[in-house]
C-alpha cells in the first residue's frame, strides 16, 4: 500500500483511554487513491426508543474522529406504527393502554414500576384504582392514585414510573409536535407540594453554562393561587401549572405541549431534538401529605412518517457547522418486527406496512422492501442476526452454537432464494450481542462466504444513548477505501467489500487485501491456477499484536453441514508488518475464501477484513458486478 502515513486517520491503534486521540494530519490513501473513511453505521437518536439525541451522537462521532455518521432510525418509531393514542389507567398492577391496533399486540400492557425518593413517611405511594375517574374517559374504569408526606421539610416524592417495555416502548419517540392531555384532580386538605408529571427526554452535551446529560420536564400541578409559570432549572425544566377545575367537576384537564417548552425555556438547542424518553407521575412533599389522581392520558401526535424524516434531514443540515468533521448521511432502519434490514441509499422513504401483520412481515420484507431498496441504488445490511437485546450475559458455548446453526439455516442461501433474504450487508463486528459473542458472529458470516454468499461485513455499535462509545462493549465501526464520503461513492464501497471493522479501543488502523496485484478485498475471482498471490495491508497494529490470514473453503455445502470450515494460514507481527504489507502464496487447488483479522496482545480479535473469493469455477448465479476483479 504505497503512500500509507506513518499515523493514519484513526489515531494511536491500541490506545485504551476514554479520550481517543485527535486525528492526524491526513488520512490513509491506498496504492490505487482511495481513501480511508471511518463510519458509524447504525446509530439512532432523538427519532428512536432511547435517550440519544443527533446533538450527543454527533458529538460522540466527533470525538472518535470517525468520519461519517448514518442515521438509521426506526421507521415504525417515525410511523407511530402500534402506538398508545390514549391511556385508562386500569387493571390492580397494570395500565391497559389502547393501541392503534391493539389486536397485533396481543393487548401489551404497560408496567406501573414504584418511585421513591427523599424521606418519605409510612402511607405514601397508593397506586391504580377503581374511583375516582375522569369524566372525560370513556372507560370510567380508573385513574392513578399518588400521595406523598416528607417526614422533615426536605422533599420526599412517591410515584409510578410507565415502564412501557411490554408493549414495544409504545409512547417513546420524538416530541415535536405532541401534546399531551392528562386529567388531574387534586385531593383537598393541602398548599404546599404538587403532584408532578415528569417527561425525561434526550440527553445533550453541555451548552449554554449547562453541563451535558439528559433534559427532564417537571409538570408540576398545583393548587389555586399560585400563578403558572416555567423556569429552567439546568436541565430540568420546571413548569407550575395551578389545578382549576371547572363545570363542576373536580378534574383538570391538563395541555402540555413540551417542544414549546423546550423551546422557551432552552433556546440555545434544537428543540426538535427531544425524545419522549419517560413519564413519571409522582405526588411530591415538603410536610404536608400532598395527593390526587391522574386519569385519561391522551397523545396527539402531529407529525409522523415523512414529514419527521423530512425533519431529520433538516437538522442534520443545521447541526454541520457544529460539527463539521462528520459528514452526515440519511438512512433508514426497517424494524417492525424481525428482522431488522438498515436502508442505505439516496431519497430514503419511510416504508409503509398497510395491511402487513406481523406474520407477514418477514415475507414483505424479503419479497417487498428489500427489491425497492435495490430498484432505488441503495444497499441493505441484516442487522444484529441474532436478536438486538443488549447487556445480556454471553450464553453458554453449546447454546451459541445451537443459536448459529438456527440463524444459519434461516440465512443460508436455499431453493433459489438469496442469502440473508437478498441483503447485501451483514452486521459481524459484536462482540456480545443477544448473548452471542463475536467468534460466532464472525462463524455466521464465513458460512455464508463458505456457500458463496458474496456479502460485506460490517462493524456497528447501534448505539441509542450518545454518552460513550469509545468505552460500549460492542464499540465496533466500519470504514471503507472510497474516492469520497458521497453517498454513491460510500456505497460503491460498501458493496463491493472494500470495508473493514474494527473496535473503536482495539484498532485505529487500516486493511486491506489484493490477490495477484489485481483483485482487491471483496472481489469474487475465478482462475483454474493451483496457488495465487495474496498481499496483505495492514497499519498500525495494536502492540504486541499480529495480522492473521484465514482461509476458509467455499464448497456451497449448504444445510448439509452448517459449520465454518477455516482456518489460519499466516500469522504476522509489526515487525513483520514495517513495510505495511506482507506477501504469500495461497493453494488454490480448491475454491476458498480469504481475509484477515487483527488480534491484540491477548489474542483478542479486534478488527476484521473483508473476504476475496478465490474461486475455480464461476458462482452460481455469476460474479456479481460491482465484485468483479
């Protein structure tokens, strides 16, 4: 690789601090003028389910110098597809909310989870009951009862916390446009104190004497005679709302419309850039017993599908001057159900589910979304192929290995179908993922290649929150040899395999592959020669670290023997490595793959390579175009 720089555009490979370093002077470029560019490939933010606004992951991007940035959002998150318009606060232990097709959720519910806090006396708490119920719910089955007494004058709060995981995080999305409406009474009898609706919202780096983390607003109701008003608090936003009832009832319909808010009381930052991250309802004390209801929530939501695409897009725009080192570019995450398929591409559109159930759609997605996106110029990666849970225990070997040969068998190409339902990128680089670890991750990707499954490997972190992914156990990134960060010219790249993955903390360097001096990683070759020349590219190995060539056969054993079948055939350190290049001969007497990985001094795999197929006789179906040599 002539022209590699002595330190490459990803910093000090092996460097374990939490502060990466800066960005050298220049990028690697590669023999044949492409450049190195490092890419976040799956990131969400204020669009999805968790805490992360575009602000804190594109300050994240920044900060471990990785060059572009894809937003891959939930498009049934930015669709509302399943959500709760309206909740009854029913049931002993839990909330029935009403979907918009409850029938396709089985009637989820959601979790009513205790919150205490400060120095409460014995009686607080209460929880959801049968009576009182606002007149406005058409149920009149019940509201949520909250009471609260501090034993000194320190405030004391007891509440319930929505934990709406059974039914999918049905009211987490962004905030613009939303207003909530929620039926307040207040019990008699008390002045000081309120009862509180709490929305925890996104978090954001430090701005505007504030210092970064995630923004709360605390609707606070009171009773009469104390005068609305709204302040911020750092980053807590606290407006007072006074309880007053009218036409002779004693509920208060309460109208919260928080990106107004937001945007009142932090005009330094996007308001759009808020999530509805989580509801607390909690009475609050500071002596007296302070306590009421709340019946009948009701979201409104103004904007959905497109139209918050469209916003997204938008921001992005306005977030570059701020952060002008990553090159942003729109993509889109098809995730309703399993599995989830990340769009890359130019003119994203958010994908539409009329009349797909659940059931059905594995079947869309294959037969359907994925063809469009083709039909469009765009690329489609198969996320996370062993389920998207996070901060799970690895599982037990035996079980890892029952769970490869059941993806496998679902992905492997079978009766004239494509591999992994026709998705031309795959996600490898997790180190625990679903419990699964990275050996296996990697083991699912080479049985494919085994079986002439031509697909990239990518490295992603799929991170939600924007706090730290330098240090996320899964802090994997892709980066690719392309002419520009353009999306064509990302895209080029990424479908024809000139990518690798690596760990953000395990390997800042750069890889690469060439067989004969002609067919470079990702390129499927076909030739009758009995051995063939393989040149391996790799800069700044971790210390004490090694570059490894594996070689593994492609022989399309298919459901007859689900394993991988590799094996190393090179082992080279920096040494070996000081001119950035090493050279050996493959025996090529039967058709096989190769690529390479790093390992750090313990042995670690920290980056991996694309394959090259080196191939004795053409693939069915032929040599793909973008991979030909």
């Amino acid at each position: 690789m002539a022209g590699v720089a002595a330190t490459g555009a990803f910093g000090i490979a092996g460097c374990t601090s939490q502060h990466p370093p800066p960005r050298s002077a220049g990028p690697d470029i590669a023999a044949d003028g492409l450049t190195a560019y490092s890419m976040a490939t799956h990131v969400h933010s204020s669009f999805s389910e968790m805490s992360g606004s575009m602000d804190s992951q594109l300050f994240q991007a920044t900060k471990n110098s990785v060059d572009v940035l894809w937003w891959t959002e939930h498009d049934q998150r930015m669709l509302g597809l399943d959500y709760a318009r309206t909740v009854n606060f029913t049931g002993l232990a839990r909330g029935q909310a009403e979907m918009d097709t409850a029938a396709l959720l089985e009637g989820a519910s959601w979790r009513w989870e205790s919150r205490h806090s400060g120095p409460l006396a014995n009686g607080s708490a209460a929880g959801l009951v049968a009576s009182p119920v606002s007149p406005n719910d058409p149920r009149h089955q019940g509201s949520l009862h909250v009471t609260a007494k501090s034993t000194g004058t320190q405030p004391a709060s007891s509440g319930f916390y929505a934990n709406s995981a059974p039914a999918a995080w049905n009211y987490r999305d962004n905030l613009t446009g939303q207003t909530l409406r929620a039926d307040v009474m207040l019990t008699p009898g008390w002045h000081d104190g309120y009862l509180e609706l709490l929305i925890s919202t996104s978090y954001h780096e430090a701005t505007g004497g504030r210092p970064a983390g995630t923004y709360a607003l605390s609707y606070r109701f009171v009773p009469p005679g104390t005068a609305a008003h709204r302040v911020a608090q750092g980053n807590t936003g606290v407006i007072t709302i006074p309880v007053t009832p009218s036409g002779g009832s004693r509920w208060y319909q309460a109208v919260l419309r928080p990106t107004d808010d937001i945007a009142a009381l932090w005009p330094d930052v996007d308001e759009r850039d808020f999530a509805l991250y989580g509801l607390t309802f909690s009475a609050v004390s500071t002596g007296q017993q302070v306590g009421g209801y709340f019946g009948y929530l009701r979201f409104d939501r103004a904007k959905s599908g497109e139209a918050l695409l469209a916003q997204q897009i938008d921001m992005s725009a306005r977030l570059t001057p701020k952060y002008p080192k990553v090159a942003q570019r729109q993509g889109l995450e098809v995730s309703w159900k399993l599995p989830h398929m990340n769009w890359f591409g130019e003119n994203i559109k958010v994908v539409t589910y009329n009349g797909i159930g659940p059931q059905e759609y594995p079947a869309f997605v294959e037969h359907t979304v994925v063809p469009a996106i083709h039909r469009a110029g765009g690329l489609v990666s198969y996320n996370h192929p062993f389920g998207f849970s996070f901060g799970h225990k690895l599982k037990p070997k035996p079980e890892q290995a029952k769970a490869l040969k059941h993806v496998a068998a679902k992905l492997l190409p079978h009766g004239g179908a494509p591999a992994a339902m026709g998705a031309d990128l795959l996600e490898v680089g997790y180190p625990n993922r679903e419990g699964i670890d990275l050996n296996h991750h990697v083991a699912l990707w080479d049985l494919l290649s085994r079986n002439g499954a031509f697909i990239t490997g990518l490295g992603s972190n799929d991170d939600h929150w924007g706090q730290n992914w330098y240090g996320l156990p899964n802090n994997w990134f892709t980066a690719v040899w392309a002419k520009s960060t353009s999306i064509p010219d990302l895209l080029t790249a990424m479908g024809s395999g000139r990518a690798w993955a690596a760990s953000l903390s395990g390997y800042r360097g750069s890889l690469d592959l060439v067989v004969d001096g002609s067919a470079p990683m990702g390129s499927v070759t076909v030739s009758s020669a009995t051995s063939r020349k393989l040149t391996a590219y790799a800069t700044h190995l971790p210390p004490n670290g090694a570059l490894q060539v594996i070689q593994g056969a492609v022989d399309y054993a298919g459901h007859n023997d689900i394993a991988p079948k590799r094996r190393i055939i090179g082992h080279y350190t920096a040494t070996d490595l000081a001119s950035g290049t090493v050279t050996q001969t493959i025996d090529t007497g039967k058709a096989s793959f190769v690529r390479s990985h790093v390992v750090d001094a313990a042995g670690k795999v920290v980056a991996l390579s694309n394959p090259v197929w080196l191939l004795r006789s053409a693939p069915p179906g032929g040599v793909p175009s973008r991979r030909g040599a």
